[in-house]
C-alpha cells in the first residue's frame, strides 16, 4: 500500500472513520503570522472549549513526545498532528517536533495543518521531516473577499494589510497547495463558510483546489468570534448544501469537530 492509499485509508479525517482511528494534536505552534478576524486565540484554556486556536498549555518538542509516548501502545492511535494553536509554519519548534515524532514513532501518520503562508517555503522540508498529510485553510480566491477574512498578513518581516495582504496570502496558499500535493503529501482543505461573506464563493474554492490535486475539502462553519462575533453562524443545511454541491467537484470530509490545537481523541 503506497502512502497516500495509507493515509486515506487510516487518518481519520481522511476517512470519515473517528469511531475507528485516533489522532492526538500537539500544542507546540503558539505564534502565528497573519490575523484572520474569526480568530480567538486562547492558551491557557481549560479543556470546556472545544474550537481550534485554542490549548491549555504550550508543549515543548520533548513534552510533545513524552505525551505521544504516554498513548502510543493504543493501536487505533494513527495521527500525531501539529495543528496550532498559532501557525505551524511560523514556529521553530513545529520541525523539532515533527523530526522527533518521526524518529520515535515512524508508524505515526504524521499531519499538519496550516494557513499557507509559508507553505511553498517549507513543502519539501515538509516532506523530508515525514510528514504524509496536510491541512490549509482556504476561505476565498479573492483578494476583496479576503480583505473582509483577514486583517493583516506577515511575511519575510513585512507586514501586508487588507487587499495587498489578502491577495498575498492567497498566491502563497495556491503555489503551496500545488508543491506540497507534488511531495506526495495528501492533502486537505478547510473552508470555513461565512455566512454574506464567502458563502457564494466556495464551489469556486473547491474548483481550484481540484485542479491544483488536493485531495479532500472540509467545508466548516463558522464560530462567530472576535471581530466576526456579530456574523451569524451558518445553518446545518447551509453547511449540508455546500458540502453537497461540492461534492460534485472534490470529496468532502462531513465529520469535522473543529478541534482544539491540543486534541487527544482515540476511539
Ligand atoms: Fe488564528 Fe490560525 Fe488565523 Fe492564525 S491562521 S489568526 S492562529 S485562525
Ligand atoms: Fe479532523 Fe476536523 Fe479535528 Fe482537524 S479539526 S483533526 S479535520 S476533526
């Protein structure tokens, strides 16, 4: 069985499959580089709120490994992933972590989720550290729409605002998506539906990520928080629709839990 057959068949966002496999996110990713508006980023918070961009405490790379070890004998364990609570990329202890994760437990599909900014800069790298499935969030193609999603991007020490930032942000995730999926990386993409902001655009996303050889979308909604604590969370048949209208383009991942950066779930 090649990776990808792999990973499709045991991660469990992959598959559809929570009651059958686990994963365990690692909390090692604190600093992020961009601002998305839905965004509330909280450490040091207690396990009652379950939404991403949120962990109890930061781990070190040895602290993510010990824990790791800790369910390690579990065999429905399949996934150790790096999922925030800021962006991966961004962080030098994700590629520690990452590189000893593999080192101690190589039969770990090993997972990663991200925003894309720096995801060109880093596909190979990606690749070599062991790394077999990926994440990134994409909610537009359009530097307007993108203008209302995110407040500012940061890149190589420059700091980009509305259109400039969002049009940015999106080039990077588009050449991202298409190095990281030429490693032989399976990957996903998350779009999170926003209601009277991107809701009209997403089959359009779906379309392009096709094309570029993504594997999966997960179309999620959205947690009205921070500056978008006043937009409406979408309805279950909003979500159900997008789903099933893009299915016809890319399969869909339906059971997403919107996870905290420092999930532990195992059948
Ligand atoms: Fe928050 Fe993630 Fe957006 Fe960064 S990329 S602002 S951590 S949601
Ligand atoms: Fe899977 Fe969704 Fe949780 Fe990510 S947030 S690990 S896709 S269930």
């Amino acid at each position: 069985m090649d990776s990808l057959q792999y990973v499709m068949q045991n991660h469990p966002c992959y598959i559809n499959g929570h009651s059958r496999y686990g994963r365990i996110h690692l909390p090692v990713a604190p600093k992020c580089n961009m601002k998305c508006n839905y965004c509330d980023q909280k450490i040091g918070c207690s396990y009652h709120a379950f939404r991403p961009s949120v962990a109890t405490k930061i781990l070190s790379p040895d602290e993510a490994v010990e824990l790791v070890r800790k369910y390690a004998h579990n065999e429905r364990l399949r996934v150790a992933g790096i999922a925030g609570p800021g962006e991966p990329l961004y962080n030098e202890n994700t590629f520690k972590t990452l590189e000893k994760i593999h080192i101690a437990f190589p039969e770990l599909i090993l997972c990663l989720s991200t925003n894309g900014l720096l995801l060109e800069d880093y596909a190979e790298m990606l690749k070599d550290l062991g790394v077999k499935a990926c994440t990134i969030t994409i909610n537009c193609l359009d530097a307007n729409i993108g203008a209302k999603i995110y407040s500012y991007v940061t890149y190589k020490g420059t700091r980009y605002e509305g259109i400039e930032g969002a049009q940015l942000l999106i080039e990077k995730q588009l050449k991202g998506l298409s190095k990281i999926v030429k490693q032989g990386i399976v990957t996903k993409i998350n779009s999170i539906l926003i209601p009277g902001i991107n809701d009209m655009h997403i089959a359009e996303i779906a379309a392009e990520v096709k094309r570029r050889g993504a594997h999966l979308q997960n179309i999620t909604p959205l947690i009205p928080l921070a500056s978008f604590e006043d937009i409406r969370k979408p309805t279950s048949s909003e979500i159900i629709d997008a789903r099933n209208n893009c299915e016809k383009i890319i399969p869909q991942f339906r059971h997403c839990k919107q996870c905290r950066a420092d999930v532990i779930e195992i059948a």
